[in-house]
C-alpha cells in the first residue's frame, strides 16, 4: 500500500483481486525477491513518482571528469607553459588532471631530470590544484593526479591577457644533466666569425 501497510502474502489471482476492488493498480517492486514483493496503487503517480527521484539522484551524483596532461623530460619551455595552461583552465572547470610524464630510450638514465620537470609542474600549478601523493613510476613513466583547489581557495581562472607566455629554463630544470636546449646563438657567431671581409685598398 502506499501508506507502508504490509497486506501479507497473497497469490497473483488475490492481489489483483485486491487491487481491483480498491479501483488501484497491482506494481511489481522487487521482482527478484522470494516472494516478489508488489505495492497496491495508482501506477501513474507511482511512474511520476520515480521518475522524479531518479531526477533528484541524477544532480546529487558527481561526475568528477580526468583530463590527461603528457610532458618529456626535456620538453620545451614554449611547450612546458602552454600545457601548463591547459591545465590550470581543467582545474577551474573542476576537472582532475593526470600528468604522465613518459621516458624514451637513453632518457631512462637520467630520470631526475624528468622527475625534477613534472614537480617543476606541480609546483607552478599550486594556486590552482594540489596532489594527495607523490609522482610514482610505472614502468617508463612518472604519473601523479592533481586536484582541483576548493573553489574559496582557487586562484582565479587567469583570462588570455594574464596567462604564463613562457616558463623560464631555470624554472622547470635546474639540476646538473639537464640537457634541454638553450638559445644558441652560436651558430650566428661562427658564421660572422668564418665570414671574411674583402681587403680595403
């Protein structure tokens, strides 16, 4: 019944006989159970009715969504600064980010440089997201999962004029090894060096 009355157990023919004289309708709750179990009442508003909570558990229900960040051991600045970017606008959404940072062939010998750059990472994306844990390995890569700051303690979502244009070197690698590639304007030099200027007359 709708009012939470327990009738007892009734055979089909008797239930709906029931259900029948009080002008309502015979619904199968729990078909699964021994014996199933069946309420006596208006199926419409019982349809309306759970339709309507499914609603209510649907917006109480949080969808946290993954975004997925991939940095090199010796990624560019340039490069370093627009995922960085990328990052903290997932972060203002409300998004996790997983930043795998992945080794290839000799990079595996100088891995401090790679740990040192995803923590170079976490730490320029502090206003914005913090981690549980520590970077772990798993097998050529250096994986950690960073949190969305709390909404009253997020920085502010930076707007196009206010975003990092570059990370400096130093910034992201400072450790011995770090063989990432400066600007070089040596190149240029030796050129104007081996250039030989006519001899005045």
């Amino acid at each position: 019944m709708d009012d939470g009355q327990q009738l007892g157990v009734f055979s089909l023919q008797d239930a709906m006989r029931k259900a029948k004289e009080m002008r309502l309708d015979l619904v199968e709750i729990s078909p699964n159970a021994s014996p199933p179990v069946c309420r006596i009442t208006d199926y419409g508003k019982y349809s309306y009715e759970q339709k309507k909570l499914r609603k209510e558990q649907k917006k109480a229900t949080v969808t946290v969504k993954i975004k997925e960040i991939q940095l090199r051991p010796n990624i560019d600045p340039h490069d370093f600064t627009f995922k960085l970017n990328h990052a903290i606008d997932f972060l203002c959404e409300g998004m996790k980010v997983k930043v795998i940072l992945r080794f290839r062939g000799k990079e595996l010998r100088t891995k401090h440089i790679g740990v040192q750059t995803i923590e170079a990472f976490i730490e320029k994306i502090k206003p914005w997201g913090s981690c549980d844990t520590k970077p772990r390995e798993a097998g050529r890569s250096v994986i950690v999962l960073i949190n969305p700051q709390p909404k009253d303690q997020r920085a502010p979502h930076p707007n196009p004029d206010e975003r990092a244009v570059e990370v400096a070197y130093e910034e992201i690698r400072h450790v011995e090894g770090a063989d990432i590639k400066k600007p070089n304007n040596s190149f240029r030099k030796q050129a104007l060096d081996s250039t030989k200027l006519p001899a005045k007359t």
